[in-house]
C-alpha cells in the first residue's frame, strides 16, 4: 500500500523534530524547542498532531525508515543499471559496502531503540509495523524482479530474502556493542561469499 501524501505542514514539523531528535535524542526537546526551530505555531501542531507524543512517534517512524529506504532505492538503482549478473553483483558489493559504514552505526542503534520502544504502546507498535512492511515489500518486489531477470536464486522466498538483506545489516549492532570489533572489510567478505554462492544464479 502506497504512503499518503503528507500536508505540506504535517512534513515541516517531522522534518524538524528528525533534526531536533539527532541533536539532542529522540526524547530530549521539547514542544518549545520544537515551535522555535519550525517558525509553526501551536495550533497548526496541534491541528496536524494529537498531541506532542503523537508527533514524536511520526518522527521515530521517519528516522526508523531513513537509512532501509536509501539502501532500497539503491538496489533498485543497481538492477536498473546492471546488464548481466556479474555487474549487478559488483553494484550490490558497493551498497553494501556502505551499509556497513561505522557511519551507520547510530543508525543502526536507533533503530534498535525504536523497536524495544514499541513494546506495551499499541499505536506506536502499529506505526512500525506498517513501516517495516512496507520496507519488507518494497524490499521483496526488488528482489522478486532480480529473479525474474535470472540473477537471483527463484528457488528461496522473495519476501525471506528481503528480511534476509535487511537483516544482515541491521545485526552488526552486535558488532557495534563488541569490545573487539571486526572491521568492516571481513563482514562484507562473509556477505559477498554468501549473495555469490548462495543467492545469485551462476
């Protein structure tokens, strides 16, 4: 199902509580903080939102998809371009490359704390949900083309495999928390010899 359009001002005060959220955390500013940074005033806040939790859970939901949908358009991106298997393989070698970014790091944690935060908050936990499934089927439509095209093993699940891809980033959190860490370079080694010998067609 695709997303609604989102009123120009509903947009404006998401855009600045993601600010608000990476400067100071996703819980530390305040409606004040909020009214100042936009130039909007309270009562179009309050005619676009509940109330104040309302609108922080719209923004956790928007940092919660930010970096899944950037990889997602970027795998769609490299099927678009690739002619042949093997460049499509070298175009998935690069986004997953960067999605293994310390950069992404804090991405990857706040992802972490946005699902334990939808534990006993039914509403919240609906709104990531219905997030997550629509990064799932977007995820699973890109691959389900990649099949199609041959490049992709038809044999395993598309909807599987998009959890899969999703999934093999988002778990170097353990990683991210480990004294010892391993670098980036071996992680991608392990997940290119996984997508070359047991995902991709030969």
């Amino acid at each position: 199902m695709p997303r609604t359009v989102e009123h120009a001002t509903h947009r404006a005060l998401i855009d600045c509580g993601v600010e608000l959220a990476k400067e100071f955390g996703m819980y530390g500013y305040t409606v004040e903080q909020l009214l100042t940074k936009s130039g909007i005033s309270k009562g179009s806040l309050y005619h676009h939102f509940e109330d104040f939790v309302d609108l922080v859970e719209c923004v956790q939901v928007r940092i919660f998809t930010e970096y899944v949908e950037l990889d997602i358009a970027a795998i769609q991106r490299a099927l678009d371009a690739a002619t042949d298997r093997q460049k499509f393989f070298e175009l998935i070698s690069l986004i997953t490359r960067t999605a293994v970014q310390p950069q992404r790091t804090e991405s990857r944690l706040q992802r972490a704390r946005i699902i334990s935060a939808t534990e006993g908050r039914e509403r919240f936990a609906a709104r990531i949900g219905e997030e997550q499934k629509l990064l799932n089927d977007q995820m699973t439509q890109v691959i389900s083309v990649g099949q199609e095209r041959g490049w992709i093993v038809p044999y395993l699940d598309a909807h599987a495999l998009a959890i899969f891809v999703q999934g093999y980033a988002f778990g170097l959190l353990l990683n991210d928390v480990a004294a010892e860490k391993i670098v980036s370079e071996d992680w991608v080694a392990v997940i290119e010899m996984i997508m070359g010998n047991a995902l991709l067609v030969d």
